[in-house]
C-alpha cells in the first residue's frame, strides 16, 4: 500500500471574513462552515474526541475537499472528514 503524509499548511487570509466559494471544494468547505465547524471547534468521530484545525483544499485525489472538507485532529493524528462524519462534542 502507498502511503503519503498528510501535510498540514498554516494560512492565514488577509480579510478574515472572506469567503472563496470558487469550485466544488470552497462550497464543501463554506458549507461545513455554516454548518458551525469552525476551527478550534470540538467534535466527535464516532466515540472519539477531536476538534477541527483546518480544511482540505485538495482538488483530487480519493480524499478531496470536495468530499472530506474537514481536517481533524484526534489523539490518533490528523484525519481529513466529511460533515457527516463528525458530530458536535
């Protein structure tokens, strides 16, 4: 099985508000952001505790943002999710 590491970027928009909604994967994004998973928000991957700490912008791949918008972290590392697999804590 090929494996890659799951890089995590730290960005920061200049106009904190902004919204790109370009494409499928900014409205997957924008949609899990209405939805309330902010980063720093704490949810739940079945029983096990997490938080969001960002948002996959992939294009491609077998986990795009499209499908998987949010980057979660739990005790077990970094994990890339959909919005229906994660609940509010």
């Amino acid at each position: 099985m090929n494996t890659q590491s799951l890089i995590v970027v730290n960005g920061q928009c200049p106009f904190p508000t902004a919204r790109h909604p370009r494409g499928v994967v900014g409205r997957s994004i924008n949609r899990a952001i209405d939805a309330g998973y902010r980063v720093g928000r704490k949810v739940r991957i079945g029983r096990v505790p997490g938080s969001v700490i960002g948002y996959n912008i992939s294009h491609f791949g077998r986990f795009s943002g499209a499908s998987y918008p949010l980057l979660v972290e739990t005790e077990f590392g970094i994990t890339k999710c959909s919005v229906q697999e994660v609940s509010p804590a």
